[in-house]
C-alpha cells in the first residue's frame, strides 16, 4: 500500500489545495494532509481549526473523502515515517515555489538517508488556482474583499471570523 503525505500550513485551505489532495489521491493508496505549523509564518487560524475546516472540504468531495487529515507535531519526515509515507507531495503554482520546495526536500531527503529517503513529488497547480495562495486570500479578506470562490465552503466564514469582520 503506497502513502503520501501533503503538508502545509493550510491557513486557510484553498481550492489550490483541494486540487493537488484530489490528484494526489489518484496516484497513491492513501493520502494523509498533514497539517504543519510553519515557524515563519503567523497564523490566522489555530491548527485543530485548519484540521476541521480540512476535513469538512476532503469529505465532501467523493473523491477525498477517505484522505486523513492529522496535524504534524514536528519535523515532517518524523511524521512521514510515524504514518508510513514513501513520499510527499507538493503542489507548485510557479518558478518561485519550486525555488522555495526544493530546498525543504533535499532537506527532508538528508535527514532519512540518501537511499531511503522520503521523495518529494512536485505537482503542477491547475492554473485556474496559479493566484490562489493562502496569504493572499487572507490579505483580501482582511480588506473586505471576496474570497468564497477561492476556498471551500464554510472556510470565507472562518476567515472572516478571525479577523472580526
């Protein structure tokens, strides 16, 4: 049985997220969205909140709704290997994420072994989502902007809420 693992921040999940989980599924036996806390960044939503909002969007879609949603305590190849993950999947929109994703998965395959190492698989985004990243999605909710068409149900509202409007 092949398993991977999607990480990310998921402050909040985007439809970009549900398009490389979605595609991910198809590819692997099981898929398991871990949700990290990244150090660099300040989140707007606490992460039992980004499980539950996961887990709402991947169960409603026929096709996700077997993909484990689980917070990443640590260091994600710990993580992957706790769940028994042979890879991760990243998805890019463009050149500047591949420059940001390759580092972290050298980094990753370093720290299991060069022959064993977790493999990192990088998935091209649908380019109807190429804008949608999760920090501009806050930026234009923070402004009162739309938002509902950039990430599943329910997440606007959640948005919206941590930020009191």
């Amino acid at each position: 049985m092949s398993i991977a693992v999607c990480p990310g921040s998921f402050d909040p999940i985007t439809l970009g997220h549900l398009d490389i989980v979605r595609r991910t599924r198809r590819m692997f036996d099981v898929v398991v969205v871990g949700v990290a806390r990244n150090a660099s960044k300040n989140a707007l939503l606490g992460p039992e909140e980004r499980v539950d909002l996961a887990r709402a969007a991947l169960s409603a879609d026929p096709e996700t709704a077997d993909v484990r949603v689980e917070v990443v305590p640590g260091l994600l190849v710990d993580f992957c290997e706790e769940v028994g993950a042979v890879a991760v999947v990243k998805g890019l929109r463009g050149g500047a994420d591949f420059d940001a994703e390759l580092p972290m998965a050298l980094m990753n395959r370093h720290l299991t072994g060069s022959s064993t190492g977790i493999e990192t698989i990088f998935v091209p985004g649908e380019q109807r989502y190429a804008h949608v990243a999760s920090s501009l999605v806050k930026d234009v909710a923070r402004y009162g902007g739309p938002i509902d068409d950039l990430v599943p149900p329910g997440v606007a509202d959640a948005v919206r809420a941590a930020l009191g409007r």
